[in-house]
C-alpha cells in the first residue's frame, strides 16, 4: 500500500511537473489576453496610464524611441479598461506596484476623459453590516483584476492565470498564431486592434459606432463627474511627480463621442486646466483632432502610430522641469 501511494504520488508530481513547463512553455510564444503581459512585465521607470481609449492609442515604444534618451524605462502602457481603471484607489495602488523603485526620470502619460472620472448617479447597494465595516463611497471597480491582483510585476503570474483568465490553461499550450488574434498585446502593453481599415467597411463602422454612442449614451445619464476620482487623479499626480514628468492628456475620439461628453460635461476641458495648473504638469487636449476610430470612441492602429508621434513630439518640446 505504502509503495502505491509513492509511486501515486511521484506520478502527480511529474505530471503537476511537466504541466507547470508546458504552462510556461506556452506564456512565452503565445497570446493570452488583453491583460496578462502587462501583470507579467517587470517594474516600469515610464507609464501610460488611463483606460481602453489609451491603451490602445499610445505606444510606448514609439515613446522611447523618441524620448528614450530624457526619460526613464522601461517603457509599458499600463492602461486597462472603463471598468478597470478609472482613477480611484485601486488603480492608484496597483501603479505603486508597478512603478519600478528608484526611479526619478520617468515620464507618466496619464490620460483623461470625463468616463474615467465618473461615478454611477446611484451607488452600488450594501447591506447594513457592509456599512458599518465601510462607511465611504462605493467604488465599483474594487473587485476588478486591477485592483486586486497583488503581484503585478511577476512571470510566469499565477495570480492573474489562477483568477482572471477566462479561457481553459490547455489553450495556453498550443502556439496560438497571433496573426488570426484581433486583440494583439504587445511586449510594451499596446493593445492593438487589428482590424481592416474603417473605410474598408463602412456598414461595419457605421454598426459598431452606433453600438458604442448608444452605450455612452446611457452612462452619461446614469453617471456624475466625482469629486472622490478628481481627488485620486490628483493623488496619482501627486504620487508620481517625485518620480519624474506627469503629462495630462485628452485622447482624440469621434466626433460624435466628442459631443456626448461636451454635453455630459461642457466644463470637464476647464476643470482639467485648473487642475494641471494649480500641480504645476502640462495638458495637451487632442479631443478635436480628426484621427480615425475603429468604433466612435477607440483609435485605429494607424492612427495610434500618428497620435504617439504628435504626442512625443509636443512632449520634447515642453520646457525642461525646475
């Protein structure tokens, strides 16, 4: 009896052993998600930071060919999703995680729109004892990928594949040919979208812009600008300074977008400059510049190239800090 459970327990162990080789064999030459690289690169000296709108509109490696040698890397767009990173307390511990220590001449792309900021008009309902623990605002995303996994810089990261990843581990093993994957994440965390041209399919366009106006629609009327994400965008600023550059952004989006968030917030521009001014950092608003989308709202991949280049550019130009 004795000799089967060791002979058991040594067959358990070599299969639990070539499975973690095949699992780590597999998260180096194929895609997993949207996500995973970014938990699994190292600390990063530079970020891109904000939600899907950024993470698939800057590339930071086209940064740091061209700021590579004023700034600090590595270089990683650290930017997620609206419902993953928005600017509150989780987004903001998760970059202190992912900040490489040490560092002093980063530069920090943090990109700004009034969706990141806002709140549901309505809060989330708690139980009575939930109230009791916690008294403050709700923030939706405090369950989210971003805000809870711990270890956001580590490779092979059990964490995330052990929690967040919504496909079965054995797809991880076959060589998934990235050239059929729409959602491509690159080693620098640009997301890119590799779709035809929008031109190439205008009915195509023209449903999932539809799609998405009418989805903004609906949050601009069931959502308030906060005070409680202007006080952690200010935070993050706050937190990052000592580290090097901030620099505020306003993607560019569609013209159709662009209007539902006038509407929505017709001050949001303003309030952006107040803010920039009274920390000392730059804003540069793209919101008008006529890029094309894949969607209303995110940029093609082409435009993104162009976007990065115009912002690189604007950045070298800006005076060097006290």
């Amino acid at each position: 009896m004795l000799k089967l459970l060791l002979r058991l327990g040594l067959l358990l162990g070599a299969v639990g052993l070539l499975g973690g080789l095949g699992l780590a064999a597999g998260l180096r030459r194929g895609y997993v998600d949207a996500f995973y690289a970014r938990f699994a690169a190292p600390p990063a000296g530079s970020l891109v930071l904000g939600t899907s709108r950024a993470a698939q509109a800057i590339k930071p490696s086209e940064l740091a060919a061209r700021l590579g040698t004023r700034y600090e890397g590595p270089w990683l767009n650290y930017a997620f999703t609206l419902a993953e990173s928005p600017y509150g307390p989780g987004y903001l511990s998760s970059i202190a995680r992912k900040l490489a220590p040490g560092t002093r001449r980063g530069l920090f792309v943090l990109a700004v729109d009034p969706w990141s900021l806002s709140l549901p008009n309505k809060p989330e309902y708690r139980a009575p004892q939930q109230l009791l623990k916690d008294p403050g605002p709700a923030f939706p995303e405090a369950k989210s990928m971003v805000s809870q996994v711990a270890s956001v810089s580590q490779s092979p990261n059990l964490d995330y594949l052990a929690h967040y990843l919504h496909k079965p581990f054995y797809q991880l093993l076959l060589n998934t040919d990235t050239a059929h994957v729409v959602e491509r994440l690159h080693p620098d965390g640009w997301l890119e979208i590799a779709l035809p041209p929008p031109t190439a399919n205008l009915p195509l366009l023209r449903r999932r812009t539809a799609e998405k106006l009418a989805t903004y629609r609906a949050l601009a009327a069931g959502s308030r600008l906060a005070s409680s994400r202007l006080y952690y965008l200010r935070k993050t600023i706050e937190y990052l300074q000592p580290h090097g550059r901030v620099v505020l952004v306003r993607l560019p989006t569609g013209p159709e977008m662009a209007a539902i968030e006038g509407q929505y917030q017709p001050d949001f521009d303003q309030a952006m400059v107040l803010l920039a001014r009274a920390l000392g950092v730059p804003y540069l608003n793209y919101l008008a510049l006529p890029y094309p989308t894949n969607d209303g709202n995110h940029l093609t991949r082409g435009a993104a190239a162009q976007l990065t280049q115009r912002l690189a550019d604007d950045i070298a130009r800006l005076p060097a800090q006290p």
